[in-house]
C-alpha cells in the first residue's frame, strides 16, 4: 500500500453532537410518552382519554425539546462567536503575543520550545485564527455548535421514540394498553439503549441495562400514581 495514500479515519467523536441529541430525543420520547400513557391508563381511563393524552405528550415533549436544545446550543454557539471574535482581535493587535501564546500550548503538550515555535509559525502563517480556534479554544469545525441542526434531529428524534407507545394506545386491546406499552417500551429501551452504546463505542450491554432500568423505574413510579388516583377517584 502506498504510505502516501490518504486515509481516512471515523471516530466516535465525530458524532458526539448528533449522537448526544439523537439519544437523548429517542429517549425521552419513548420514556416520558409511555410513562404518560402507562399512568393515565392505570387510573381506567377510556382509550379515548389514553391516545389524547399520549398525543399531547408526543407533540409538547418534541416542541419541548426543540426549544430546549436551541436555546442551549444557540448559547453555546454564541459564546464560540464571541471568543472567536476576541481570538480575531487579539491576532491582530498583538501577533507576536499570539505566536508566543500559541508556542507554550505546544510545549506544554510535549515538543521542544525550537519545534514548538516552528510549529507554531507555520500554522499561524497558513491560518492563524483556525490554529488558535483549535489549540487554545477546542473549537473545530467538526465540533461547532449547529442550534437549528440540534434543535430539529431533538424534535425528530423525541417524536420517533415517541411513536410506538402511542401506536399501542391505539391497537392494543381494551383493558391492556398498559402492559402493552410497558412490555414493548422495555425492549425498546434496550435497543435503544445498546444502539446508542454501540455507536459512540461504548459498553453495548451496559448501555442497554442502564436506560432500561430507568424506564422501568418510571414507568413503575408512573403506573402506581394512575392506579391510586384512578382508584379513589372511582
């Protein structure tokens, strides 16, 4: 193979943005709908009464974490701009300072004080404001908050895992809506769980049994409130 030929490497960094939104979306859709449902079911309520709740769930929840993750990423984003804006003036009011700045960074993580400021030129002569980006602010392209692109997947990804508990509430039959969320809420969970694991290269079983054993917890928690209320209701 030829030593010169360009190679291209995918790490799991390279999706944490995505993959952080994604994950957390499915999650909450599928957990907080199916929690809902489970409750609002566990206090006899008609279907009618179940699927409206389950749809007012699907609908806030993604509007919910649409806005919630814009406002967080637009802050995030905000702050990039305007250390990228100091980062801009500072290069131009005092570059030789930025050049030496730019050195130390490079000391510190193991070259020569000799290679250090070689370095240092040479990249603050190709593109200087990139260079500090990167090395001194831990900015990158690759990284760079996107407010609409967070806010969007975290509204596709809530209704998606939101989807299923409310499609049982539907056809399950009368009187089971519970346990048939419940029972497929879980193994959804777990897929979810081990899919999200796998993708940002961690532990794929202990992926899976850290959010169902969440889930199981809420929706447990969420059921025993239905059948208390429902009961001294009735």
């Amino acid at each position: 193979m030829d030593a010169t030929a360009k190679q291209t490497e995918h790490h799991s960094t390279e999706r944490l943005g995505w993959l952080r939104a994604a994950v957390l979306g499915a999650n909450d859709g599928l957990l907080s709908t199916s929690s809902l449902i489970i409750g609002v079911a566990s206090a006899h309520s008609s279907r009618e009464s179940v699927l409206i709740a389950g749809l007012s769930g699907l609908v806030a929840g993604a509007l919910s974490m649409a806005a919630g993750e814009y406002v967080s990423v637009s802050s995030q984003a905000d702050s990039e701009r305007s250390d990228l804006a100091r980062e801009r003036r500072e290069l131009k009011e005092d570059p030789k300072g930025e050049l030496d700045e730019l050195t130390g960074i490079y000391v510190k993580r193991g070259l020569d004080a000799v290679l250090a400021r070689q370095v240092a030129t040479q990249l603050m002569a190709r593109d200087a404001l990139g260079a500090h980006a990167r090395d001194e602010l831990g900015v990158s392209p690759q990284m760079a908050a996107r407010p609409v692109q967070a806010a969007l997947a975290s509204a596709a990804a809530f209704a998606v895992g939101a989807f299923p508990p409310v499609l049982l509430a539907l056809v399950a039959p009368g009187g089971t809506q519970s346990l048939w969320v419940a029972g497929v809420s879980v193994i959804c969970l777990a897929v979810l769980g081990a899919m999200g694991a796998k993708t940002g290269g961690a532990d794929v079983l202990k992926g899976a049994i850290r959010v169902t054993f969440w889930g199981v917890l809420a929706m447990a928690v969420t059921a025993g409130i239905g059948a208390l209320f429902g009961t001294h209701v009735t």
